[in-house]
C-alpha cells in the first residue's frame, strides 16, 4: 500500500504522457496529492478504468472527500444548483435526469444539425485573415462549440463570450481559489435569469422544452433545472474546443498529416477517434466516492476515499492499444475511453464527434497551408486534472479563405 502520495501529474507541469506511462507500469492505482490538499486514488490502466467507470460502488452522488466543499465557497442555494444534475447523481436520479435531455442529443437528432453547423464553420473561418498569425483556439475551436450549445440551449448570441470566461475559470477548478467562486455564481445567477425570461417568452429551444417538464409535473426541480443546464453549457465547451485545438496541434505537428486530410476528409472519423485516443480533451473522469471499501487492480480503495480514472493514460495503454504513443491516422478503430464508460458515458459524443468533422473538414478546405506559428514543445499546457488544453494555439493559416 502506497502511504505517501505522488504529485499531482495533471498540475506539476510535466511531460504527462512520460509520468502517466511510468504510473502505469510501475504504480497502476496509486494515491495522489490534490491541489486541494487532499487525496484521491488516480486509476491509469485500461482495464482497470473500464472496471472502475462502472462500478456502481464507486458513487457519483456524494461529494468526494478528495475534492473541494463547495459550501465552503459559495452559497448554499449555488451549491444546490452544482450538484444536481446527472454528472453528480447515482440511479435512480441519474436516469431520470439523462432521459429528460436525451432526445435533442440522440444521433439521429444531431446528424440533422450537420447544416447549421457548418454555417457556424464557414462564418468563423469568414473572419480569418489568411495572411497574418492567428491563435486558432481563440478564432475558431472555442467559439464553434459555444455557438453550437447556446443555439441549442436557446442563450441569445449576445450572452456568449461572457460563458468562455465563466467555463475556462470554473473548469480551472476549484483551486483556482481567485477566479473559481465568482465565475460560479455569475454563471448560476445568469442562468436563473435566462430561465425566468425563457419562462415568460419561451422558444424553440431546449431551456423552453426543459422548463415546461418543470412546469408540467415533478420531474424536475428548480436547483435539478439550473443544475443541468450549467452542465450542458459547460460539458459542450471545453470539451471539443480541445478536441479541435489539440487534435489541429497533433495534425500540424507534422505536416505530412495535414496534408493528409486535405486530400482524404473523408477519412475524418477515424482519424478523430485516433486524435481522441491519442491527446483527448478530458484527461480525467470526474471524482467518484467508493462506498464501501474497492479492489482495484489489487490495490484496496478504502471506503471514503476519492478515485480519479485516468482517460489519457488508459487510451495510451500497449495492453490494449498497439503501440500506444505512436499516432496512426489510419490505424483500426479499437473504442478508446476519451467519452468515458458506463452510464456517465458522454451524452454529448455524437455531436461533438460532428462538431469535430465539420471543424477540421471546414477548416481543411479553407486553409489546407496551414502550419503552427512556434514549435510544438513551445506550446503550453493548462494545469488542471479534468481537461487537456493549451493556453492559445498559434498558426499561420496560410492564404485566404
Ligand atoms: C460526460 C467527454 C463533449 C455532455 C462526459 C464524460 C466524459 C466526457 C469523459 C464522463 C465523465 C465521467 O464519467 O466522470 C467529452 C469529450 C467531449 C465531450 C471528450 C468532446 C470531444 C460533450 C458535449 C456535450 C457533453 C458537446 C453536450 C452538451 C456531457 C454530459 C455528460 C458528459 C451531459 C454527463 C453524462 C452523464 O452523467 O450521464 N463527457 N464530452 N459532452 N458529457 Fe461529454
């Protein structure tokens, strides 16, 4: 049994993929420091991680110890609207929650959305100078996913680029002590007032639809209503702004890749299930508590504990994926765990798999010179345990439009 805590590799600025490997091999299931001050059990094979994702002893509906009280930071009735929504609950709730928003995210729903977002697509890309550095991330992967779930949601585009702030501040994490608690309750607050206007003048969009299952019965109560929405604004966010971004640094990295789906767009999919493979947007699963004591990959997880499964380390695992740390954009699809497992598996991976291929197939047509503007290794990573993102991506896109 491990008694001293490793460091936090998600948070010390190392080569991540070098620590999770050595973790992996040496010390698979292994308790980490917290930027909190607290523990948590940091699970890095793939077996392991499928097991633990869904392990109904390892609960999403008590607040981890190895987390932050967020009572502790903000109000109680903020707190509430945090903590109710699916990604925070076990069965039965879980499943009542994840049914009321299913339809509008089921594939066949969302494969209809292919026009509408590639006018997003082409608007941005509208806006690109061909001929001058541009930081892609901030241009074009950020705004696509946000303009895509607000649409959704029914938030007026007016309201957007206030979210990108709130998201990047509240994904930072509660450790992030300065920013974290006034980004909360400015996202919450804006949402209880969009819901009062939407309540007054609905539209046609998920708010209005969600808001009349409120109004309809009791499958959903208010702190329920304000707390899916905060999960769906935030969930849709970050999460393919980075599978845009990291996916553009891995392809641009080395040329001959892009070259590669300029002249083969058709091969997106499965080169957006390696990109999610090789450098996903969600580094690590949420916290879970273990109820009662859990063997993982033979270590015991006492009860009480926090368990974090590595994403990243597990979809670079040579057990299952074939010589893991090597990008192949053609290599046979084998499910990889970058949307996760179990019942919190990703609601949202249909459309972010669409975002992704109208991204990088819009962005191929229109700027197939594309390179970085500074070396890979120059480029800076965000410290957080929950998402892999850079701070800015700089390119050259390389002539008009
Ligand atoms: C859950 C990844 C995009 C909505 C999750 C989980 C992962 C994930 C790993 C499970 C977390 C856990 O079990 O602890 C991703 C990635 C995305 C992405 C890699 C982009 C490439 C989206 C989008 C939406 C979304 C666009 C749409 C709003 C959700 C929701 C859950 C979830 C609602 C909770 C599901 C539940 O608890 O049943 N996502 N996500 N995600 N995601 Fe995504």
């Amino acid at each position: 049994m491990t008694t001293v805590p490793v460091s936090n590799p998600f948070v010390a600025g190392w080569d991540l993929h070098e620590v999770l490997g050595t973790l992996r091999r040496d010390s698979p299931v292994i308790e980490m420091a917290m930027p909190t001050g607290r523990t948590a059990w940091l699970v890095t094979r793939y077996e392991d991680a499928q097991r633990a994702l869904s392990d109904p002893r390892l609960s999403k509906g008590i607040s981890p110890a190895g987390g932050v009280e967020y009572r502790t930071l903000v109000s109680e009735d903020v707190e509430r609207a945090l903590t109710r929504h699916m990604l925070a609950t076990d069965p039965p709730d879980h499943t009542r929650l994840r049914r009321l928003v299913a339809g509008p995210f089921a594939p066949r729903r969302v494969a209809a959305m292919r026009p509408w977002i590639e006018r997003i697509a082409e608007r941005l890309l509208d806006d690109i100078p061909g001929d001058a550095e541009i930081d892609l991330l901030d241009a074009y992967a950020a705004p696509l996913p946000i303009q895509v779930i607000c649409e959704m949601l029914g938030v007026p585009p007016e309201d957007q680029s206030a979210f990108r702030g709130w998201v990047t501040a509240i994904l930072a994490g509660p450790m992030n002590l300065a920013d974290w608690p006034a980004a909360v309750r400015a996202m919450v607050t804006y949402i209880r007032d969009l819901l009062a206007v939407k309540r007054e003048r609905p539209g046609d969009d998920m708010l209005s639809d969600l808001l009349a299952v409120r109004d309809e019965g009791d499958r959903l109560s208010d702190d329920e209503l304000t707390s899916m929405v905060y999960l769906l604004l935030i969930a849709g966010h970050e999460t393919t702004t980075n599978l845009i971004a990291n996916g553009m640094l891995v392809l641009l990295s080395e040329p001959e890749r892009w070259t590669r789906v300029v002249a083969a767009p058709e091969l997106l999919p499965g080169i957006i299930e390696e990109l999610l493979r090789y450098e996903g947007p969600v580094q690590s699963s949420t916290f879970r508590t273990a109820v009662e004591p859990v063997e993982i990959g033979g270590q015991v997880i006492p009860a009480g504990a926090t368990v974090v499964v590595s994403l990243s380390s597990a979809n670079r695992d040579g057990a299952r994926f074939p010589d893991p740390d090597r990008l192949v954009l053609d290599r046979p699809v084998i499910p990889n765990l970058a949307f996760g497992h179990g019942i919190h598996y990703c609601l949202g991976a249909p459309l972010a798999r669409l975002e992704g291929q109208v991204a990088f197939a819009a962005l191929a047509r229109r700027f197939p010179g594309m390179r970085l503007a500074v070396p890979p290794d120059q480029l800076v990573w965000r410290p957080s345990v929950l998402i892999r993102g850079l701070h800015a991506l700089p390119v050259l896109p390389g002539g008009a439009g």
